[in-house]
C-alpha cells in the first residue's frame, strides 16, 4: 500500500519542528514512533501533505527524577518503559501496560507522546496516565504549556493538543506511601489492542482507601475516568464485596460512547470491563496493603 | 519531493534519492535488490518484514525509507558469514523451523533480537517474543524449537 504523497522534514531541534509546524499548521502532521500514523496513511485515513519527523531531535527520549514525580519524553519508547527501572519502581503499571502493547517490533517503535496524542479508542497508555495523573507538556514555537492529563483525552481520537504543538514530555506525580496499582487488560488476540483495559491506582491508609483513580480503555470512545467506581471506593475499607459493587459500575461511564463491533458487542465489553475493573482493582489493593 | 538519503544496510552505505511515502521494506527490496525481507500483509501485523534498525527488530513495512536516514540496517542477507550460520539460521535448519518459507527471514530476524535481549529465554518468552510474527504453515512448534535450539548453542 503506498500513502498519498507528502513533503517530509526532519528538524533537529525543537525550535526548528515547531516553527515548522506553524509553516504549515493545518497541513502538517507530527511523525513520531509512526505506528498509528503510517497504517492510517497507507489505508488514507490520513492524508497529511506535510510531515515534521521528530525523530532525529535529540534529547526527547528519557524517564527522569522531577522533584518529586518523574518525568518521561516523549519519544520514550513503549520498549524503555517496559524496562526501566525507574518506571517498575514507581509506576509499575505503566511498566506492565507498555509490555502488554501489541508485539516487540511495535514496541521498538511506538512512543508515549505519540500513544497519548493519537488517543485510539483502544490504545493502553492513555488509561494508565489518566490513572496515575499528571500533565503534558505541549510547545509551540513561542510557548509551552502544561495540559492536565483530566482535561487532554477530548473525544475518539481527539485531545486538547492544537495542530502547532508538540508533546515534549509527561509529568507524573508522586505516588503517595500505600498506593497500588495495577492494569487489566482483555487484548485483541491479533492486534493486542485493549478490547477492555482498566487501570487502578489505589492509596490505603489505616485501613481505608483514601484515594483512587481507575481509568477505563478499549470500552468507549476513549481513555475515561471510572468516577463511580472511584466514589464507591474511596472512604471504604475494601472488602471483597465493595470492590465487586465498585467494579459494577466501572462501565457506566462510558455507557454512552460503548464500542460495538465484530470483536465484542456492547453488552460484552461492559461485562468484561467489570471482570478486569475487579481484577485491577484487587491487584492494587493487595499493592497498597 | 524527493530527498536523498544515506543508509548503512549490512555493512554498506548506501545513497539514494526516494520520494518520502517510499517504505524501508520498498527501499531495500526495490531499490537495493535485497529481496529477502518479504512483505506480507503490508498493514503492520505479520512480522515478514521484520529487520533491524540500529538494532532494534522492526517492521520496515512500517517505517518511511527516509526515517532510516543516517542509520544502520541489518536484514536477513546480512546474517551468515559466507556459508557459516548464525546459531539461529542453524537451529531453523536443524529443527526444520520453517515449511514455505515466507515468514522465515522474519521469524529469523526476530529470534536474533530475542535472543540478544534474552540468550536464555523460556518456551513462554519465545513464544511471546513471537507475538508479532505470523506463520501460515508450521503451526509454530518447530520454530519455537529452533529458536531453543539456538539459544542452547549459543550458550
Ligand atoms: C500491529 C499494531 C498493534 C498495536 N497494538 C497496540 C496495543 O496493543 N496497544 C496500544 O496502546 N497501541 C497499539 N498500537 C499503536 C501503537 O501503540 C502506536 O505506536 C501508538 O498509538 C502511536 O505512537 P507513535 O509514536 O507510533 O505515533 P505516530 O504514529 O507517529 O503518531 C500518532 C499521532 O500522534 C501525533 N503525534 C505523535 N507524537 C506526537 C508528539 N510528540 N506531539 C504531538 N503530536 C504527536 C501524530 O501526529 C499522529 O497524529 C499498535 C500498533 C500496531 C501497528
Ligand atoms: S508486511 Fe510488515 S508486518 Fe506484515
Ligand atoms: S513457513 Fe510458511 S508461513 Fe511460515
């Protein structure tokens, strides 16, 4: 399959692909890891006139100590997550999502800046970011901004992000002592896409849970906050029988927007988010204990 | 546009000038003659075009030619010295690890990355390493074997 045909630059430095990107804004497309972007192109999903690689700029891949939290570039690979160390040791769900994301080869290649920025319905790391918290960083030519990752994921394949900016990095807070995580994940047995993936990340203190965050994937239109499910939660010791009330209601947000397809109808995908929403959560909670 | 590019494939730079859209699996089959990096399905999946770029196994299938500027790529004719095999190439011809033989220069350039990353994986991690590589033929079991069996010679 051959992509309709296009300019292609690849900057250096930032300062370079963002003025670039103002050249061309409304035609240009930012080219990272290329996994989503290169498969949308061959079948025209796609047909950006213009691509800005910013592949061959320096210094956007890294996980590092920010303060407290951590910050990761965005062209940090599903691969170097998988295996830092840092990231096990802080943020072991995001180790664990990234190694379930389709096969090696894909993982070589796909980045977390692009995983967020593109916002496939089914895509894992949106869920888990949304879980742990934390912002984007998007630059343009002349400024940059902090987005919180609450108020980045729009709609199907739509984020906050305008068509001159460009993910530089991921900021993820500290997780506070008694916090487990933990993502479930029913894959696509051919792609690996999330049919179903949930993410929790679960704080207990004394007893009680006193903080949580469980994101939904693969359901509905895109990555989405289980905000019953967390209010069920929180304040409560977790007895089996409040997680299984909780992970009840883990589909309920995304009732609406309920994907229906040959894979998976509606009917069982909001069954299966409830089986790997009890799951994650069960996994977290014996975390944090 | 066209815009030329470098490309170090098995040892030799190479220059060219190619249209963006041009695939690394089109650069090196069409324009470098080295045909053993096969296309299968052509949307991302298979796993038949795998190569390494800079040493990470990728699928060229889905890599502009023009991402691999500057870089170094390896591919299935790269592997053998002459008529010495790696252990690799010796354990698919040992164990019989392949039937017709399209998905082979893949599963080959797979198992080497594997077995870089891992030089003494389980059952489980073979067969999860292969997750992205797609045979119609063997049923798996003897490439799985082969790779076992290179992953001991190399020991
Ligand atoms: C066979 C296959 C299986 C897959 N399975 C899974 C899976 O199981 N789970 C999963 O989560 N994903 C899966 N993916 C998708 C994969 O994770 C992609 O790599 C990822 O979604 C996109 O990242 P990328 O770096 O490749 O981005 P690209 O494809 O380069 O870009 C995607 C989009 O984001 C934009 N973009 C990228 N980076 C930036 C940036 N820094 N700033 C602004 N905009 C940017 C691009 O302009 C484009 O619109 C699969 C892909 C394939 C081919
Ligand atoms: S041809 Fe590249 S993955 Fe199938
Ligand atoms: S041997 Fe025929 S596809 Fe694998």
């Amino acid at each position: 399959m051959v992509t309709s045909n296009f300019d292609y630059f690849a900057p250096t430095t930032l300062d370079e692909a963002t003025s670039l990107l103002s050249r061309y804004r409304g035609e240009a497309k930012v080219l990272a890891g290329g996994h989503s972007l290169i498969p949308m192109m061959k079948l025209r999903l796609a047909e950006p006139t213009v691509l800005v690689d910013i592949g061959k700029i320096d210094g956007l891949s890294y996980v590092r100590e920010d303060g407290d939290g951590v910050a990761i570039g965005s062209m940090t690979t599903y691969r170097e997550l998988e295996t830092s160390s840092l990231v096990k040791s802080r943020y072991p769900l995001l180790a664990d999502a990234a190694s379930k994301v389709a096969d090696l080869q894909v993982r070589n290649r796909g980045t977390i800046g692009g995983s967020l920025a593109h916002s496939d319905p089914a895509g894992d790391l949106p869920a888990v970011v949304l879980a742990i918290g934390g912002s984007v960083v998007a630059r343009t030519r002349r400024s940059s901004r902090e987005i919180s990752i609450d108020r980045f994921q729009v709609d199907l394949l739509t984020t906050a992000l305008h068509d001159n900016e460009i993910i530089t990095e991921i900021k993820l807070p500290a997780l506070p002592s008694g916090t487990g995580t933990a993502y479930s994940k029913f894959h696509n047995p051919a792609s690996h896409y999330a049919i179903t993936g949930v993410a929790a990340v679960i704080t207990v203190s004394g007893g009680t849970c006193t903080e949580a965050r469980i994101a939904v994937t693969g359901a509905g239109d895109k990555a989405t906050r289980a905000r019953r499910t967390e209010r069920i939660l929180k304040g409560k010791e977790l007895t089996p029988a409040v997680i299984r009330r909780a992970a009840s209601r883990a589909a309920a947000e995304v009732q609406d927007t309920l994907n229906d397809d040959i894979f998976a109808s509606a009917e069982y995908r909001t069954h299966l988010t409830q089986v790997h929403a009890q799951r994650a959560i069960e996994e977290a909670a014996a975390a944090a204990g | 546009m066209t815009v030329e590019i470098t490309v170090t494939v098995n040892g030799t730079a190479h220059t060219a000038t190619v249209e963006p859209r041009l695939l690394l699996v089109h650069f090196l089959r069409d324009v470098l003659d080295l045909t053993g990096t096969h296309v299968g399905c052509d949307t991302s999946q298979c796993g038949a075009c795998t190569v390494h770029l800079n040493e990470d196994a990728v699928k060229s299938c889905t890599v502009f030619a023009v991402q691999a500027d500057g870089t170094e790529v390896t591919t299935i004719e790269g592997l053998a010295d002459g008529e010495s095999y790696t252990p690799v190439q010796q354990g698919f011809w040992d164990e019989h690890g392949l039937q017709c033989g399209f998905c082979t220069p893949g599963m080959i350039m797979t198992a080497e990355w594997l077995l870089k990353q891992n030089p003494d994986p389980s059952e489980a991690e073979i067969r999860a390493g292969l997750a992205g590589n797609y045979c119609r033929c063997t049923g798996y079991q003897n490439i799985v074997n082969a790779i076992g069996a290179a992953a001991k010679a190399g020991r």
